[in-house]
C-alpha cells in the first residue's frame, strides 16, 4: 500500500503553530515593546526583567519565525518587528481582552447585587 506524499501542513496547523509561537509571556511582552519602535536589548532586559540568557533564547525563537529581525549598530543590538501585522494582532487581542474582561466584570456586579439580595432576604426570614 502507497502513501501519497506529504504535502505541506494545512493552515490551520500552521495557524496554531503561530500561535503557541505568541503563546510565551516574555515573547508577547517583547512583541509589545517592538510594536512602539526598534528596540535595544538592554531596553527589553530593563523593562522584562528576565536574565539575558533567557531572553536571547526567546528573542531566537522570534527570529527564527521571522516575527523580528535583529542588526547590530555598534555595540548595540537592535530588534525590531518585520512588519505591522503582528503589532496590529497584538491591538486585536488587548481589545478582544478587554471585552471579555468586561463582560466578566458585569457578571461579577450581577453576582454580588444578588448575593446581597439573598443575604438581606436571609435576614428578613430569620426575624
């Protein structure tokens, strides 16, 4: 019995490859400090707070997706995204955070107003 051979993965596969890419805390804070503008390393490691090491290795895997490029201008590396799209995603997903964030919150109020309407309810009985 013959396969057919293996073609490229769907889209779909590589949609959540994209996304266990973003799916790092380090990785998305980096993404949003590019998003306002090439950065050095040294601006990323003051403002992450993370051991150098650490985030090379997370900075590596950005650049090896092709998320960032990096160019050395004189002593310094510079990091910066390859484009606007992944800035624009990561807007997206602050809105989309916040709605559901929001939405949470309400039904939160909702909970408590009711807690407090069973509990003066309680009060009225037991008298």
């Amino acid at each position: 019995m013959s396969h057919a051979p293996a073609g490229p993965p769907p889209l779909y596969q590589r949609k959540a490859e994209f996304f266990r890419l973003l799916g790092h805390p380090v990785r998305i804070r980096t993404l949003e400090l590019l998003s306002v503008g090439p950065t050095t390393v040294r601006a990323l490691l003051d403002d992450i707070g993370v051991e150098p090491a650490y985030l090379s290795q997370q900075l590596a895997v950005l650049r090896r997706a092709g998320v960032v490029t990096s160019r050395r201008e004189g002593p310094l590396v510079v990091y910066r995204l390859t484009g606007p799209d992944v800035a624009d995603l990561l807007r997206v997903a602050r809105r989309i955070l916040a709605e559901l964030l929001t939405e949470q919150q309400r039904l939160l109020d909702e909970l408590r107003a009711d807690v407090g309407t069973d509990l003066d309810a309680e009060a009225v009985a037991s008298r």
